[in-house]
C-alpha cells in the first residue's frame, strides 16, 4: 500500500467546525482488567482518524463505549456536542442513527437482497417503503454496486459483501462513521479497494471516520491523523505522515516494522562492537522539506572515507516526503559527532545500530 493520494489535512485545530467526537478522561474496567484508563480524543467534522493497537489494547472496548454499547465508569462522550455516557437506551436511539457502522464479517441478512440489506435501517426507522429503496438505490450506486441490488450476499465476494455494508452504514446519513477491522479479512487488493472506497466517501461526504484496525497500512492508507493505543491508554498521537517518520512510542515502532524500512538481515547479523577497521552503521530519519535536501551530499564532505547508503531511500505519506536511510561511516568518533551535530542542523535523527568489520 504504498501509493498515497493528495488529501486535505484535516485535524481538530482545522476542522470545518465543531468537534464531532470528544471523549474526556474514558476509563472502563473489567474486574481487575482496566481495559480503558484516562483515554482522551477529539475528532473534527470531515477528519479520519485511525486508533491502532495490538490485540486486547482497548480498541474494542472504546469503538463500543463511541456507539453506546458500552458504558465507561468514568469520563465523558460527546458526539455533536452531546454526552451519551448517561443517556438511556431510548434517549440513545436516535443519536445511534447519526453514528454508521462497519464491521470485519459485515454483518448482513443472509435472507434478505442487497437492496433490502442497505434499506434495513430505514425500515427500522420508519421511512416509506419507496423512499428507503430509492435511498438504497443511490448508496448501492456509490459504492459501485447498482446491478446487485436483487442479488443475495451468499452470492458476493467479500470485498463486495463489505461494499454493502458501507451503503447500509451510510444509509440514514450519519455524521460518524465507526470502522471495527472493517478490511482485515479480506485480501490485500480488496482492501486497498476499501480502503480507497471510504477515503472517497470521506471527500464526497465530508463524512467523519474513526477506524479501530491493527494493520499500520491501513491506517497510511486512508486516515489523517492515528491514535496509537496500548493497555487503555493514548501513547502516541499525531497525523500519519509524522507518526511514521518518527515513532516515539516502542509500541508505534513495533507496529510499523512491516510499514517503514529495517536494516536488512544481512546486515543485522554483521552487527557488533567496533574494532578496527570497522564501519559504524547509523540510520537516518528525516521528514518534510528536510527530507529532499541534499543532506548526506553534506555528510559525505565531512567524512575523509566517504559515506555509503547500504539500505533506505524516499516516499511520501500523505503528500509528505519521509526518508530513512542506513548508512555505513569509516570515521573516528569526532566526526561521528560532527556528523550529528549537522543532521540535527537539517531536523534528521540518528542512531548507531552497531559496526560491521570487513563491510562489502
């Protein structure tokens, strides 16, 4: 999922007006799990937001706690300027159908068309029959499938399966829509069609997306902004581009170790102490305008032995240039310093990873 399409940034700062969801101060216990503690989020119309997390993090918990299935034992839930943390189940009705929702195993009536799959929340409500069909007509034909509105889900493939799904969560015209691991049974190539799906939606719509998933890829994909959460709590926090280019947190690094160049095997079991004649290998991480300056050309004119790139190179995230180089240097550790000093200079990181005697 490398490819990444010009976007808007959105962040709650820019938002298109008020915050469509505040969560202050969320905690949720389960016996002695405390499967939420202290989380706090704001998420402005018309933004994606990506909550990442391993397994068993919260993320569940928390996307039931935003559609009011579950109830925090402290803090407060806004959605559009109201808290639903005491409302009760009929005070919740009618917010729920501003809120969509998607799902990993999609979720439809195996008995009923497509057509009647997407409709079904409007029947619920009440609409006339003619209106929630026509409704259903234009959602079918805006995720792409006008000519299976007869058909039955037994007959659809999963990326389709889940194209209904998104036109049922979009069928009483929601101000949110929640993602639970909404691609994560499907196959790559789906889901990057999914994926493209809802960031089209998102454009189309101005439509406000919280996607729960533990697939950094998805994230990039499609999300402004990424919540990294771990043991109930907010670790890291920041737009994509910047997230992926310097992860504070080690559980944001561990989660984007598919996602961002490693040091390539070969060169990590060459890794030792330094000895003579040993190259020190470093990687680099600098992002933005830094990133397309000619910073080693710099480097490579302070060291007398030159400077070789042995893995890395550019991309973009979110229209953002992110590089991260690793580089083999044959220099005493004055200039290594030097060295530091003047990536610092240029907003770049380094750390030493090691030496490698007798590098080819």
């Amino acid at each position: 999922m490398k490819t990444q399409t010009q976007r808007r940034p959105i962040s709650p700062a820019t938002a298109d007006s008020a915050a469509v969801i505040e969560l202050v101060d969320i905690r949720r216990r389960f016996g002695e799990v405390q499967a939420l503690d202290g989380i706090s989020l704001t998420v402005g119309k018309g933004e994606v937001l990506g909550i990442i997390g391993r397994s068993g993090a919260g993320k569940s918990t928390l996307i039931r706690c935003l559609n009011g299935l579950e109830k925090p034992d402290a803090g407060a839930i806004r959605i559009e300027g109201r808290d639903i943390v005491h409302l009760s189940e009929r005070e919740l009705q009618p917010l729920r159908r501003r809120i969509g929702m998607i799902f990993q195993h999609f979720n439809l009536l195996s008995a009923k068309t497509v057509e009647e799959n997407v409709a079904l929340p409007l029947k619920i409500e009440g609409l006339p029959k003619a209106k929630r069909l026509a409704r259903a007509r234009e959602l079918l034909e805006l995720v792409g499938l006008s000519d299976k509105a007869s058909a039955y889900p037994a007959s659809l493939s999963g990326g389709q399966k889940q194209r209904v799904g998104i036109a049922r969560a979009l069928a009483a015209n929601p101000a949110l829509l929640l993602s639970d691991e909404a691609t994560s049974a499907l196959d790559p190539e789906t889901t990057r069609s999914i994926l493209a799906l809802l960031r089209d939606i998102n454009r189309k719509l101005g439509l406000t997306i919280v996607l729960i998933t533990h697939e950094m890829d998805v994230v990039r994909a499609v999300a402004d902004r990424v919540a990294v959460i771990e043991n109930g709590k907010i670790v890291e926090e920041d737009a994509v581009w910047r997230v992926f280019s310097n992860p504070k947190a080690e559980i944001t690094r561990s989660l984007l170790q598919g996602s961002r160049p490693q040091l390539p095997e070969f060169w990590t079991e060459r890794l030792g102490p330094q000895a003579a004649g040993s190259d020190a290998i470093f990687s680099i991480d600098v992002a933005g305008e830094d990133a397309v300056q000619p910073v080693l050309v710099e480097l490579a004119k302070l060291l007398p032995l030159g400077l070789r790139i042995v893995h890395g190179g550019i991309d973009h995230i979110q229209s953002n240039p992110v590089a991260r180089y690793f580089v083999a240097v044959r220099s005493n550790d004055a200039l290594i310093d030097q060295v530091k000093t003047t990536l610092t200079a240029h907003g770049a990181r380094m750390e030493a990873l090691g030496y490698v005697t007798n590098p080819v």
